[in-house]
C-alpha cells in the first residue's frame, strides 16, 4: 500500500504538524531522520510520495534526487528544491518569465562587485547565492563597505565568489510572505520589524494579510516560473507594485497558520497524498 514518507533532520513544530495532520486525516505516513539513513537502505516503493523536510538544502536536494531515481515523486522535487535554493537561478527564472524583482547585479569578482554596486546605486544588499532565515545578508551603504566586504568573501571559499547583489528596497519596516500549494495561493502574512531585515526566523512579528486578485496573478505567475507543491513567496510592496524578493522551497509556515488561521499543514499533507500512485 503507498503511503507519504516524511524525511527530516530535526522535528521542529512544522515537522509535528504534518504528523498529526497526516494522523487526523487517516493516511498511512511514516517519519524518517536522514541522520539515522544510508542509501540505499530506506523502505520506500515508486507509488510513495515522499515530503522533504530536511534542514539542510543540500541534504534535502540530494535525498530528493536519490528517491527520484528510483521512481518516488517527492515535494517539492529535487529541481524546485536546487532552483529555490540558488538565489541566482531564482532571479533569472524570474527575470524570464518577466516577473518584476528589485534590480540585481552578478559579479565573479570583487572589482566587477564593487563596480556593480556602483551602477545599482547605494544602499545595496549582498546575499550568498545559496541561503535562508536572512544568514549572511549584508547592506552596504557606501563603496568603502563594498571594498572590504568583497574582500573578506573573496577569502571564504567559491561559494562566496559568485556576489550577489540586489538593490536595496526601501519596505517601511515590513515585507509579504506569501504561501502557494499544489499552484494556488493560500495565505500572506506581513513581516514587520525595526530591522531591514524581515524574516519571522530574525525576531519580525507576523500578522495577516488579505489575498487579492492582483496578489493572487502574480504568485500563479511565480508557480509557473518556479513550479513545485510547496512555495513560500517574499514581496516588497512598492508605488509601482510589487516586487518578488525570493522564493523558499522549504518553508516554515507556523507563523502563517497563527495569524490566519488557514491549516497549512491539512493542506500540505492532502495535496501530497493526491500525488501517491493508485496503481
């Protein structure tokens, strides 16, 4: 009989919700820590769906693309979670399917970084290429910052060596997170903080957000951009509209189920279950 198989590295309250809504609603599931995993030694058949839930993303994109391999469909899919998880990819996605971002720029090195800087204009924000919960984030308000921060990251190996560079968006204290499922738009809070950066992960106080149709388009635009069953969209909002921050993969949602009240777990776990085999 298939079932969905929950693979995590650390049961966080997300973690738990999925559990117990997979228990209310009578579907046969299992929980499995990928710290106590070898491949190929894991109980799963091809009519499984498996739910990646694993902290890290680069353990999460290589267990989806081993279950892959051997016919297991997983949410989000190995392409979605490696597409969500490279910052830089994200942007051109974005860029192609003509979805409005802040400007950006990608520099290979720390001269074309800090010349970059220069043409987006300051302040502007350094992000790593590959990156959550606002980690490593930098806002450089002048060339002298640039110069040494360029530097430093010059130093720290080849991931820091692709600069990322964004133009930094003046938010009044507040960013969207946004919440799509199976394709459709279900929830958006309000991030707000003091600080420039917004993520609930950072300390921001969270509270609900109405969904309207203008919303509602561009986070459809967005799934058919990034694709996936699981997405968690960040928006500025600006006097020309709305601009597309980033796009998790991986998302924690408690935040959004307490100030909406939507069941984001229930929906998760039923939109995964309506992708297991019959057969």
């Amino acid at each position: 009989m298939s079932s969905l198989k929950f693979f995590y590295s650390r049961l966080r309250t997300e973690e738990k919700q999925l559990f117990k809504a997979a228990e209310k609603l009578g579907i046969p599931f299992e929980f499995i820590d990928v710290r106590s995993l070898v491949w190929p030694d894991v109980d799963i058949s091809p009519g499984d769906v498996a739910v990646g839930r694993v902290v890290s993303q680069t353990q999460n994109q290589a267990i989806c693309q081993l279950l892959e391999s051997k016919g297991v469909r997983t949410v989000n899919p190995s392409s979605v979670v490696a597409l969500c998880g490279d910052k830089v990819a994200t942007a051109a996605a974005l860029d192609n399917a003509g979805i409005p971002q802040p400007p950006y720029r990608v520099a290979f090195s720390p001269d074309e970084a800090i010349l970059a800087s220069e043409q987006l204009g300051y302040p502007v924000v350094f992000k790593p290429p590959v990156g959550s919960w606002g980690r490593l984030l930098a806002k450089m308000n002048d060339r002298d910052a640039v110069e040494a921060l360029v530097e430093h990251k010059s130093y720290m190996g080849p991931q820091h060596q692709v600069f990322f560079i964004q133009k930094y968006i003046e938010k009044d204290g507040w960013d969207l997170r946004a919440t799509v499922i199976g394709g459709k738009p279900v929830t958006a809070i309000r991030r707000c903080s003091e600080h420039w950066i917004t993520n609930t992960a950072r300390g921001a106080r969270a509270e609900g957000f109405p969904l309207d149709s203008i919303l509602i388009n561009i986070l459809k635009k967005v799934h058919g951009a990034i694709g996936g069953d699981v997405l968690a969209v960040d928006l500025f909002q600006t006097r020309d509209g709305w601009l597309l921050n980033e796009v998790n993969g991986q998302p924690e949602f408690r935040s959004s189920i307490e100030t909406t009240g939507v069941d984001l777990p229930e929906l998760i776990v039923n939109h995964a279950w309506s992708l297991v085999s019959r057969d």
